[in-house]
C-alpha cells in the first residue's frame, strides 16, 4: 500500500533541493497553518484556531493509521514545512479494475507559491508514486474558484474531464 513508497525523497524546485516526507504528529502546527494560509479553506473554517486542534490531531492520526491513506509534507533545507498533499488509493471496477490515485489538499506555503514546489510534487505522484502502487489514473477536485490552480494541472497535463458533485451532510 501507501507505506510501501520510498520515502522521503528530494524534490528539486527553483528555490532549491526540498524533501517529501511522511508527515507525522509534530508537523500538526505546520499543517493547520497551511490549510488557513489558503483563501478558501480559510473560508471554510480552516482558520488554525487552537479549539480545532483536536480535530486536526483526530483527521491527522486516522489518516497516519490507514495503509490506503498517506499525508505528505514538503521541507525546505531548514527542516521547515513548507507544502502538503494527501494522497489515497482507491482499487476499482471500472475500466476493467483500475486502481486511482486520488490527490487532495495540495497545499503550498503563499511564499512559495510559483517556486515550483507544487509542480515538483505532482510530478513525483504522476511518475514515482502511482506506478509504484499500480496506479492507471490520477485523479484530483479543485474548487471551482480555483482558476490559477486548474491553470498549474492543465499544464501538468491532467484534464478537466468530469464534474464533482458535494453534499453536505450534518
């Protein structure tokens, strides 16, 4: 499963050699803080608000804990989180039993955004990751609001070739 992957591993961006890693317990403070550096998750309520911190802590151990599960993050040189990305595989029926690659909460620091970081990860799922887990497809939603981000996937060669639906349950 996802913990078979060879990680960490070096990312090389314009800023610099970064390293992909599994993410852990002490990265919760650099997470949080990433999900509210984020327009739309802020508005969301990913504020990093220390009442959530038990939530977060909650989501971050059930995903560590689940082998189809893996939340990454990205450190620069200093040891400092600077991007995150979850990633989930999904075996499937369709198109005869594929198994997806499904990318959620891409995450890259507002400073480093056009760095390169967020390229240089989705290379590293689109090359090393999902045919390391036998992969046929990545797949990732963005909000529509997202109109820079749908940019940066379309040049990473993914197409908009289907519609999301969400329900909000609660």
């Amino acid at each position: 499963m996802l913990n078979d992957l060879l990680l960490p591993t070096a990312l090389e961006t314009r800023t610099g050699p970064h390293t992909l890693r599994r993410a852990d317990a002490a990265d919760l403070d650099a997470l949080m803080a990433l999900l509210s550096d984020d327009p739309i998750s802020s508005a969301r309520g990913d504020v990093a608000a220390d009442g959530d911190r038990d939530a977060y802590r909650a989501a971050l151990d059930e995903i560590v804990a689940d082998p189809a599960n893996e939340l990454l993050v990205v450190a620069d040189a200093a040891g400092s989180v600077v991007a995150t990305m979850q990633l989930t595989r999904i075996p499937g029926m369709a198109r005869r039993g594929s198994t997806r690659l499904l990318v959620e909460a891409v995450r890259v620091g507002s400073a480093l955004r056009s760095a390169g970081i967020g390229g240089a990860m989705m290379r590293w799922v689109t090359d090393d990751a999902a045919p390391a887990l036998g992969s046929s497809l990545v797949q990732l939603t963005s909000d529509e609001a997202r109109v820079d981000a749908h940019r940066f996937y379309e040049r990473l060669g993914f197409v908009g070739s289907h519609r999301g639906f969400k329900y909000p349950v609660g």
